[in-house]
C-alpha cells in the first residue's frame, strides 16, 4: 500500500517538477524556485480544496516548508525524496485522524446502545 502512495506522489512531483532541464546534471531531480513557488500558490488558495481535503493539504504544505530549511537534504531544493516523504507524511496524518474520529464514533454507539440496553 505505501508503494502504491509513493508512485502517486512520484507523478505528481512529475507534474510539478515541470522544467525537466534543471536537474538534467544534478544528481537528484528537485523542484526550481518557480516550481516551488507555484506549489505553494496552489497549496495557499483555500478555495481549490474542499473541506474534505484542507486537513491533508495544510499538512503537506508544512512537509514541504520544513524540507525547504536550509538543513534539510537539498537546502531551499525540495528533492523528489523529500515530495514523497511530505506525501506520506501528510497520508499518515490525514489516516490517523480519520481513524481517531472513527474510534470515537463507534465507543459512542456502543455507549447509547448500552443505555437503550440497561432501560427499563
């Protein structure tokens, strides 16, 4: 399954690393400064995503910020590695939420059919 989110996040960092001949002599493809820029001009615009999908995008974006610092990997570069690691990053997050408010949902099911269950 995480293959499967990795080769996602891999086309789309295709899709965003859009001038190709940038990183034709570095060692590892990484997004110029005007990709960057773009992504986050997409990333910020709150109206492009439903609410079903800000919780993932605010999480990826603050991925992709701290793997902008200057200590990470490839300085201000974000590396295609680091894409995917921001993608799985935010997955992870957005996964665990889910399942925390699918947890609580549940207990409280089972709370009110205990009620129903124990009146008289």
């Amino acid at each position: 399954m995480e293959y499967k989110v990795i080769k996602i996040a891999r086309k789309l960092f295709k899709v965003v690393n859009a001038d190709e001949s940038c990183c034709a002599d570095c060692p590892y493809r990484h997004l110029s400064k005007m990709e960057r820029m773009y992504l986050h001009r997409i990333l910020k615009d709150q109206a492009r995503w439903g609410s079903d999908y800000r919780g993932f995008i605010r999480t990826f974006q603050s991925q992709i910020i701290a793997m902008q610092r200057e200590e990470s990997d490839a300085g201000e570069s974000v590396t295609e590695g680091e894409f995917c690691n921001a993608v799985l990053y935010a997955t992870q997050e957005y996964m665990e939420k889910i399942v925390k408010k699918m947890h609580e949902e549940i207990k409280k099911e089972y709370k009110a059919d205990e009620k129903l269950a124990g009146a008289p």
